[in-house]
C-alpha cells in the first residue's frame, strides 16, 4: 500500500476507524470478530488504526489492545479524549459528555494507556473542542502529555481552520480528523488548506458516507434504536428518498471503472491530495480487504470531476448531523 505522512510517522494511505467494532452502527462485532478484522487489517497492508476513550465506553481501545498489543511495531496508533462516558447519576449507566479540562484529559489519557496495552499513544485527538474551555488550555495539557512520553502527537477532531491555527500556535498539530466523503465536503471550506498550509494530515472519517457510497442497500426502518444514523436528517424519510436518486450514475460509473462503489469512494479521496488518509470502519473482514484494494486504483481528472458532479454538497438533501451535534462541532458550514 502507498504510504503517508501522519507527523513523523509513516501509514498505509487507507487506515482503519475502529468505531464500528463496537459503537454506533446497531449489533457490536463479537471478540472474534472484532481480532480477525483488526489482524486482516494488519495483514492486508493498513498500519493506521484509530479508535477512541468514547467508542464503545473503551470496549474499542481494549479490542486493540487485546488484539494488536503483541505487534504494537507494526502500526501507528490514534486515539481521542475529551469525550467519553461518565457516570453522570451515579447508577452505573455511563452517558456520552463532552469534557475538555486539563486533568480530565490527562485523567483520559491514563484509562487509555491502560486499555490499549501501550507506554505511548502516537497521535492522541481532542475528540471534541469542549467551548467551555479555551482550546489553548485543552491543546496546553495535550502538550504536557508529549513531554511527559505519553503521547507522541496532537490531533483535533471537527474543529474549523481558525481554531485549528490557534491551536497550532501552542502545540503542533499533526492531523486534524472530520468527516469527509463525496457528499459531505464541508472540509473543502477552509480546514483542508489550513492542514497544508501547517503540514497537518487530515484524516477522513466516514468516507463512504455512513455506508450510503457501499453499494448495498440501506433499510433505514431496520435501523438498530442505538444506530446514529436514525438521528441524523439525510436518513430521514424524505431527504433519504431524494438522497437514494444521486446512487445509480455513482455506481454505473464504479461498474465502468471495473471497482465497487466504496472503492470508488475511497479512490477519490486518496487522489484529492496526498496528506488525506481515509480511515473506513468496518466490523467485516470481506470489507476491510475490499477497502485496502482502493489505493490500486487510478482515476483520471476527468473521472474526479465526474465524480464531484455526480454527488456534492449542492445537490445531497440534508445536514449531516441535527442541531445537538452541530452545536457540538466547531466545523465550517456550507
């Protein structure tokens, strides 16, 4: 697989988000699963996992350290704080809290250390900007984390490329991580020139758009009640519908290719700009060898502005997240 730059480290150009394993998407994987997707990964040639303190209230972190610890020299390991869960009632139910503060990070950074069965972290991201907190004072104890040899590297996660540049200023930034697909280019504002005017990678989750660029059909009555995507407008009913008609040119023009329609996905960002690394999550290991294959193929510019027309920001019906989650993110808004 062709490499990438994530700060000093060099990665596979498609990585691996580790969410999927036990979070967000209905039925979490089982242990087997989750070790025969991670070590499939590793084998197929992806050195770039990235899991969080929220995913899963740690189940994530200790799939990996369970299941990749014993070949933590074969890969670059990303991980999150500032958001995870905590027993807000006190009745042993933990809920999802945003939490920027200094020694909550640091706090955060011990529990995850632990559960990934590591001495070090090599890009650690504030999973979200708590507003709360100046990102100065967030970024600030970050960089007490590097200096102390606990982390290797800063991210930031859905920040906007002003607040990406005032964090810059305390600490370098090496990856800055939001969502970016064909019909979420909220990235293209002004977050994408910041990184390469700093030379931060940006890291790409949901790149094939919350399993809507895959090729299979989705049935969203089916919905699992904890999957994210029934929160989320562009699954709703009626953006849905209007949503569903962007597919079939998307993948009339994967079949003319000769690759599957999440290949095409991930071809695409791959060729926007060498520092973006994708990171596809998966609970499957069909999918995980499907998504390592797109660094192999080519498209011509032509292609990519075919591509662009096909599906883009002007033309997919709905926000990517309701106002809950908007008012959580600090990203640029067409």
């Amino acid at each position: 697989m062709q490499q990438r730059k994530v700060g000093t480290f060099n990665v596979g150009a498609i990585g691996l988000g580790c969410m999927n394993l036990c979070h967000a998407y209905g039925k979490p994987a089982s242990n087997e699963q989750a070790e025969r997707v991670l070590l499939t990964a590793l084998d197929h040639g992806i050195t770039f996992f990235d899991t969080a303190a929220l995913y899963g209230f740690g189940l994530s972190e200790m799939h990996v350290g369970n299941y990749l610890s014993k070949h933590r020299q074969r890969f670059t390991l990303a991980s999150k704080c500032g958001m995870q869960g905590v027993d807000v009632n006190n009745d042993g139910k933990l809920s999802r809290v945003i939490d920027g503060r200094p020694d909550t990070l640091k706090k955060t950074c011990e529990d995850s250390l632990r559960r990934l069965r590591t001495d070090v972290i090599d890009l650690y991201y504030l999973h979200r900007w708590d507003k709360r907190v100046p990102i100065e004072d967030s970024v600030g104890a970050l960089s007490d984390l590097v200096r102390a040899g606990k982390i290797q590297s800063i991210g930031l996660s859905e920040v906007s490329a002003a607040t990406l540049k005032k964090a810059h200023a305390v600490h370098p930034i090496a990856a800055v991580q939001t969502e970016y697909s064909l019909w979420t280019r909220n990235p293209e504002i002004a977050v994408l020139q910041a990184c390469q005017e700093l030379g931060a990678a940006f890291v790409a989750f949901s790149p094939v758009a919350r399993g809507f660029l895959c090729g299979k059909t989705i049935e969203t009555t089916t919905f699992d009640d904890k999957d994210i995507r029934k929160a989320m407008p562009r699954f709703q009913p009626d953006h849905f519908q209007k949503n569903l008609s962007l597919l079939p040119p998307f993948e009339a023009l994967a079949k003319e290719i000769g690759c599957t329609p999440s290949q095409l996905a991930l071809a695409w960002l791959v060729h926007k700009a060498p520092y973006i690394i994708p990171i596809p999550g998966t609970n499957k290991v069909e999918h995980v060898i499907e998504n390592s294959q797109a660094c192999e193929i080519v498209l011509s510019k032509s292609v990519m502005k075919k591509l662009e027309s096909i599906i883009n920001q002007n033309n997919v019906s709905g926000n990517r997240y309701n106002e809950q989650s908007n008012r959580e993110v600090d990203t640029e808004v067409y």
